[in-house]
C-alpha cells in the first residue's frame, strides 16, 4: 500500500509568477528586520556619507569646543542677553499660538475638502518654507507697513501699527512658521480615516462637533508635533524678523538677532545665545524622535 500523499502547506507552495505569494514573505524573513537588509555598505557610498556627517556635525562640535563655559552663566545673566530670551520666548509661544488657531482649520480645509484650484493654494501656502525670509519680510512690509495694502487700513481705522513692534515679530514668527504646523496636521488628517467623523455625524453629530469630538483627538499627535516645529522655528526666525520688526534691544530683539549683533562686538555672548538656540533644537528633535521612527 502507497504512503499516502502529506498535504501540502501553504508556506511551501511556489509563489506565484505575478503576485509574488509566500516566497515574498519568505524574502521579507532573510532582509532582517522591518525588511531591511543589513548587508554592508559599498565603499563607494561610505565615504561620501562620511564626508557628509563631518561636514554636518563639525560646526557644530566647533561651537562646543570654543564656548566659554567658565563664563556662560555670567554672559546669560546679562540684561541685553535675558531680554532677547525672554522676548523669543514669548514671541515664538505666540507664533505658535496663532499658527494653531489659524493653521489648524487651513490644514483640514486642504485635507477635508475639494475645491478648485486647491493645489495651487497647497503651493502657496508652503510657499514661505522656500522663500527667503528676507523677501518675507519685505512682503509683510508691503502688506501690513503704515503705506502697505492692509497695514494703512488697519492704522487710519484702527491705529494699529505693526511694522517694528513685538506684535510685528509674532506676525513675522508666525508667517514663516505656519506652513511647519500646516503640512504636519495635513498629513495627519489625511492618514486618519474619515469613516469615523461619517459615523458621528449619520449618529447626529453637526460636522463641527464630529471634527471636535472625534477628529481632533485623533490627530492630536500631529498637531503637537507641528505646534513643536513651528514653535521652533519662530524661535530660530531672523530674516523677516529684523525686515519687517526691526532690531530694537527689548522690543523687537529676538535671540538670532542678539546673536547677530553680539558677533559684532561680544563673540562670548553670541556664542552663549547660540549655544541655548543649539541647546532647544536639540530638545525638539528628541521630542520629536518617536514620532518619526512610528512615520517610518
């Protein structure tokens, strides 16, 4: 009597021509990991790489290496030093703050909705993340200055000036910064599945009250980490800052313009500010770490 015939697994048919079957998930086993393969690095690719983390990390071990540590409290604990902190601190809060209450609608608006010509205003509003910042500057000057479009409006009828004020810095903090938060809570809306703010509403729920109660706390990760980006930038912005808001000590005078102006004639203390700007990047991008290992 023949053995009988074993029954054949699964794992061990031969894949198929065209949509690959088990043998991809057996090619997926012997990558490592995540499907990674974790063979060597051709030289060739090696160096160059190499070459590209020393010239990235050099500056900045070189302004570790040459900072006045005995010294850094006593640079930090002067006036004109305090002051820059204080107003980046509370400039870039506010930037944000704007950002979250403006950029969050934006973002769902683009995400959410079709309309026409919803591309282009996706262009535009990323726009300031490739613009120079000087030219943003000029832009809010022509914009919002005593002679700009809105800006002598907003003076005849309200005698609100923007041009080199604090207000000015948070206006030009929030301009180049606003697309961070933009980009990142589109992306998340987009990753969220609809299907529960359709859910809530066939329950009754008014759109608003869905996107509220049930889309916001979906998203909250992508917010937060946009909220950080932008919060971060504005407090690194230079360009449109000292455009448009100028470079007045305790009013318009942020940390990158301290720097700036200190490099001149006080190198210790731009390199102390640079140190604490160097000290919240770093911050930020460990904050962010989680997120972008779960993206990936």
């Amino acid at each position: 009597m023949s053995d009988p015939v074993p029954a054949l697994d699964k794992s061990d048919a031969p894949a198929d021509t065209l949509t690959g079957g088990p043998r991809r998930g057996r090619v997926r086993g012997r990558a490592g990991t995540g499907g990674r393969f974790r063979g060597g690095a051709p030289l060739p690719l090696l160096l160059p790489a190499l070459v590209g983390l020393v010239f990235l990390l050099l500056p900045l071990l070189a302004l570790i290496v040459r900072a006045p540590w005995r010294t850094l409290p006593d640079q930090l604990a002067k006036p004109e030093v305090w002051q820059a902190l204080q107003l980046s601190l509370f400039s870039a809060t506010a930037a944000t703050a704007v950002s979250l209450v403006l950029g969050v609608p934006l973002a769902w608006l683009l995400a959410r909705t079709d309309f026409p010509g919803r591309g282009l205003v996706r262009a535009l509003v990323t726009l300031p993340l490739v613009l120079p910042p000087v030219v943003g500057g000029v832009a809010l000057l022509l914009a919002l200055g005593r002679n700009g479009v809105v800006g002598r409006l907003l003076d005849s009828w309200f005698g609100v000036t923007l041009p080199f004020t604090t207000a000015g810095v948070v206006v030009a903090e929030a301009f180049v910064a606003m697309p961070f938060l933009v980009i990142s809570v589109e992306g998340t809306l987009r990753a969220a599945d609809p299907r529960y703010e359709e859910a809530a509403m066939t329950l009754g729920a008014s759109r608003f009250t869905a996107f509220r109660r049930v889309t916001l706390p979906l998203i909250a990760p992508g917010i937060a980490a946009g909220a950080v980006l932008a919060w971060a930038r504005a407090l690194g912005e230079f360009g449109a800052t000292i455009t448009f808001a100028g470079n007045f000590p305790g009013r318009t005078q942020t940390m990158p313009l301290a720097v700036y102006l200190a490099l001149q004639s006080d190198p210790d203390a731009a390199i102390a500010l640079s140190l604490v700007l160097l000290a919240v990047s770093i911050a930020v991008l460990a904050g962010l770490r989680d997120r972008w290992i779960t993206a990936s």
